[in-house]
C-alpha cells in the first residue's frame, strides 16, 4: 500500500474510532444515569462527528462512514481503488471504538448498537436511507465547494447527522454509517435487524451518488484520496 494511502487509511481508523466512541459512550453513559433528554444528545452526535472532521479533513477528507465513500467513489469524487481500504480502516476504527467503550463504561444499552423500535422496521428502512441522503448530500455539498469561508461548511455533516439523531434517534437509533452500527452490534452481540441498516444506508448514499455528479474535478483542487479520479 502506497505511504500517502496508508497515512490516510490511520487517520481513517482515528476519525471513525472517535465518532463512534464519542457517540456511542454517550449513549452507554446516559444509559447508565437513566437517560438524557434528546437534544443533548444530539449535541453529542454532532460533537462526534465534527470532531473527528476538524482533526482529519486534510489528511483522509474525514469520510468516517463506508456509506460516505461508497457516495464519493460511487460519483467519481474520488477513485474506486480508494474505497476498499478506506472501507476497512472505518470498520476497524468502529470496532476498537466500542472495545473501548464496553472497557471504560460496560456494555450498557449494547454498546450503543442500533435497533428499530418494535414494528418499525420499514419505517426505520425508510427513515435512514432518506436522513443518509441528506449526510451525503451535505458531504457532496462540502467536496464540490470547499470549506467555506471561516471553514463553515465543515458544520454540515455533523449537522446532519445532529438533526437525524434528535428526529429518528429514538425510533432507529440514527445510523447513517455502517460502522457506527457494525461496531456495537459485533461488540455485543446484538444483530437484530442489522440487516435494515446495512442495506438502507448504502442504499440512501448511493442514490444520491447516482443522480448528483461534480459538475468538474479540477485537478488543482482535489482533496485527499481524490488524486486519482479520471478527468
């Protein structure tokens, strides 16, 4: 594996370990105190996202979701050979994330794993393909236009995944990324209907990725992991 890739795929591991262990310690941790109320929450998620976002952008782009490259390559925002590694190096961060997490504060709440409420697994189906469209759209929003002055547009994702989590947190637990719920579920051993999550996220992302194409690749502009994209 080429030495750029490889600095990438590590911050990869870190950014996805982070989001996961902010996120889902905060979900063990609120379980063990009897609960927060939503919108802190949220705030945690959101945390957990931009964090992660602010240390690594400009070494891997901080995708930190499989769902998120599977939309960048997927669009020609970035080179298919990219994908695998990256893939790997998100799934292994969330798993050191939640070893950490059970660790630290016990495997409460199933470290955090994801499941639908009882009856509601279409509706849940439903609900993260369509908020995983709105993460990669707000993902492809940030790729095509850059930061944004005072890096505002860095506020997106996280956003994103903020607004999903206080909306559909409490009816699906608000996936939108593979990993987030791969992790907890192995970890703990809680597989129920994690079907509907590995098929409706990629499902919302690469929708997205089907219709809304860069209109240009500039050489000159393109980020980490974009090196490769044909013209």
């Amino acid at each position: 594996m080429p030495a750029r890739l490889l600095h990438r795929c590590f911050a990869e591991v870190g950014g996805t370990a982070l989001l996961v262990g902010i996120g889902t310690g905060t979900i063990v941790a609120a379980g063990n105190a009897g609960g927060i109320p939503p919108a802190l929450m949220a705030v945690a998620w959101f945390l957990a996202v931009l964090v992660p976002i602010l240390l690594f952008v400009r070494v891997s782009g901080a995708h930190l979701n499989p769902a998120v490259t599977l939309a960048l390559a997927g669009s020609g925002r970035i080179a298919w050979r990219e994908a695998p590694p990256y893939w790997a190096s998100q799934v292994a961060g969330g798993l050191v994330a939640s070893l950490v997490v059970r660790a630290l504060l016990g495997g409460g709440s199933h470290l955090g794993a994801t499941v639908p409420a009882p009856g509601d697994a279409l509706a849940a189906f439903v609900a993260e393909a369509g908020f995983t469209a709105v993460l990669v759209a707000a993902v492809f929003v940030l790729a095509d236009r850059g930061e944004g002055r005072r890096r505002w547009r860095l506020l997106l994702p996280p956003a994103a995944v903020g607004v999903s989590t206080y909306l559909i947190g409490p009816w699906t637990g608000s996936s939108l990324n593979p990993a987030r719920t791969l992790a907890p579920a192995v970890v703990s051993g809680t597989y129920a209907f994690l079907w509907v999550y590995l098929l409706a996220v990629p499902l919302g992302a690469a929708a997205v990725a089907a219709v809304w194409r860069p209109s240009s690749v500039d050489i000159a502009d393109r980020g980490p992991g974009r090196e490769g994209v044909a013209r």
